[in-house]
C-alpha cells in the first residue's frame, strides 16, 4: 500500500515538473474557487414564498471543481507557448 502511494506521489512530481505552469493554475484555480465558494456558500434561493439554502461545503466544493478546471486549460495553453 505504502509502495503504491509512494508511486502515485512521485508520478504527480514528475508530472507537475513537465508541466509546470499547468500544476500551479490548476492548483491555484482550485484554491480560489475553494476560498470564493466558503465566503459565498451561505447564500439561499428564495422562489415562490419558500427559501432553500445552499450548503457552503457543496458550494465551496463546485466553485473548486470548476475554477481547478478553468485553470487547468489556462496552464495547458501557457505550457504549451512555453510562456
């Protein structure tokens, strides 16, 4: 197990060592997302008289997802100008 896990991380090194700028953009694009979603996530919806609150967890979660995901096509395109 420990040797399985050990590959894993030294993969993701390796990867994020040729892929330099596609590793920080994502990373940063999942953090932003992250802190955005935990000060937005107390947020309700009210329609029709009833009010319904999102989760600040399953929205912090969805803005990290989605903000990862926008910073990882950034990066792909700056590693790829090699800018």
């Amino acid at each position: 197990m420990r040797e399985r896990l050990k590959s894993k991380v030294d993969a993701a090194r390796s990867y994020a060592r040729s892929n330099p700028k596609e590793a920080k953009w994502s990373l940063g694009g999942a953090v932003t997302g992250a802190v955005a979603g935990f000060a937005i996530g107390g947020v309700g919806i009210a329609a029709m008289g009833g009010a319904k609150g999102a989760n600040f967890l399953v929205v912090m979660l969805v803005l990290a997802i989605v903000l990862g995901l926008v910073g990882n096509r950034i990066g792909i395109a700056l590693d790829r100008q090699g800018g």
